[in-house]
C-alpha cells in the first residue's frame, strides 16, 4: 500500500486559510481533523454529536474507510454535564466498533453555540 498523503477536504473555504484538511490519509491511516457540527443543533450536545459523526463518517468514506475502521476518538466537550448524552450517542455509532477514545472538557470551542468536537483516526482494514 502507497504511504502518499491524501488530503480529504469538507469543501470549507477556511481550509486552505487556515491550513488544514478534513482527514488526511497517509497507506491505511486515516486522520481526521477536530469536526464540530457547523451551526446544527446550537447548544444541543447530543444533536451536535450525531451530526458531527455524519461528517466524520462522509470523510471517512471520501478517504476509502468507515466507521468499522476508527480505533480512536477523541471527544471535546464544554460542560461535563453533556457526557452522558454524548457518550450515549458514541455508543450508538461505536458500540461494537469500541475504538480506543478519551473525553476531554475544554473552556470552550470555536463559536459559543458549538459544544462538542470530536477528532477520529481510523486504520482501513
């Protein structure tokens, strides 16, 4: 297998402006990037979760991979309260994938009405 890096892009046009890339593939690792929900589901902690696994999931398939192939994760949250709901959408999406995950809580995100994000690395069996 390649090791060529492979730039996976959302079609963001803050990408290119601040230098990033929604995934990156590099042979059968896939790195993708802290996703938040874009604006769905303002203050709603699960909602945003399952809208930002469907992103995770599109960048995912955009790099040759699914969510059967995350062996980690890495869940943000700015209020410790929200970690039931989330994980229980985490466990809805990974519940016989079980990768590897932490849960972090942070002060806060990229805009005040986002309240989780979450980062996936997955390796395409």
């Amino acid at each position: 297998m390649s090791n060529e890096r492979v730039l996976i892009s959302s079609g963001s046009p803050r990408e290119p402006i601040l230098g990033y890339s929604r995934a990156v593939k590099v042979g059968a690792q896939v790195f993708v990037a802290g996703t938040t929900s874009g604006g769905v589901a303002p203050h709603d902690a699960p909602e945003q979760a399952r809208e930002i696994f469907r992103r995770i999931e599109k960048a995912l398939a955009d790099a040759g991979a699914t969510l059967n192939d995350v062996v980690r994760t890495r869940v943000y949250l700015t209020n410790f309260a929200d970690f039931d709901a989330v994980g229980e959408v985490h466990g809805e999406i990974f519940g016989e994938i079980r990768p590897a995950s932490a849960v972090l809580v942070v002060s806060a995100l990229a805009s005040p009405e986002l309240v989780v994000e979450v980062e996936a690395d997955a390796v395409i069996a």
